[in-house]
C-alpha cells in the first residue's frame, strides 16, 4: 500500500507486536540487485516499508537524466513486490525557521519508530546514531549486492545504441 509521512505512526500502533524493518532506495529500473534487497528486508521483519527517493533527490544525486521513471512510477511497482507492505515517496518538505533539515529517510523513521533499518549503503554508518536517536532500535549493514545496477543497465541500452550519456 502506498501511504504518505502521516500514515506511518498508525503503522507503528496498528503493528506493536510484529517486527517493522525499513528500507530505502531510487527503484529506478528494476533488477536483480532491486529484488534480492526486498527480499532481504522480508527476511528480517513482519511488516516491510520502504522509501522510495523522491524525484527531486534522485536528479540531484544522479544528474539530470535521472530518474528514468517518476516516483509514483517508481512506488506502484515497488508496491507490486510480494514481499513489501507499505510504500512511501521520500519527499522533501520545508523547514520552520530554526528546524534542522533531517534526511527523508531520518524523518520516516522518526515517525515509524521501526525495529530495523536494513541498508547496503555504507554512508549509513556514520549515521546510525543519528537513526537511534530517532527511534530505530537496530542498524543492520549487509555487504553491497553488485547483481546489476541501473546505471550499468543505462550505459549498455546507450552502448547497443551507439547513443553516449
């Protein structure tokens, strides 16, 4: 189910006994390395929510062709994946005077007070007080899956194509 910042404290009451794991990422092009991580995510709780990066932080991190697909696009197929339960795009929002801007990711799990955040990326770890602090009970870090990417999908659809980026 695709839901929005709001929704994620009821998820947190609607499930006190099961074990909530969040997780984010682009899903830009689907792939292999896309799936083996959902799966991961299932693997470590009941209830899965993911974040899907907002188009805005996706275009800023990868430059101006990306995304490829639009961040509903992108969180209605990730919604599609048996083994997720909740989806949210990873928006922006603007700051009262004086508020400190916290990732998207952060702010998600402030409201969701999950048990776990699984990631791959490594920048996380120097984060990961910062995710305890708001209410994550356990960081977990798994080695980087280089199964595929969509860069390298890109750059080989731009090579058969005789197409440069």
């Amino acid at each position: 189910m695709i839901i929005t910042d709001d929704d994620l404290p009821q998820i947190r009451e609607d499930y006190k006994t099961k074990k909530i794991v969040l997780g984010s990422g682009t899903f830009d092009l689907i792939h292999r390395g896309h799936i083996t991580f959902l799966k991961m995510l299932r693997e470590h709780g009941d209830i899965v929510v993911v974040v899907v990066t907002s188009n805005k932080k996706v275009t800023k991190n990868k430059g101006s062709a990306r995304p490829i697909q639009d961040e509903k696009d992108r969180a209605l197929i990730i919604d599609s994946m048996k083994y997720v339960d909740y989806v949210v795009i990873g928006s922006y929002v603007d700051l009262a005077p004086g508020e400190i801007r916290k990732s998207v990711t952060v702010r998600v799990a402030e409201k969701l007070k999950p048990d776990i955040f699984l990631t791959m990326k490594e920048e996380w770890k120097s984060r990961e007080v910062e995710l305890t602090s708001v209410g994550v009970r356990e960081v977990l870090y798994i080695p980087s899956i280089k199964e595929n990417s969509t860069t390298a999908i890109v750059d080989r659809v731009c090579s058969v194509n005789g197409v440069g980026r």
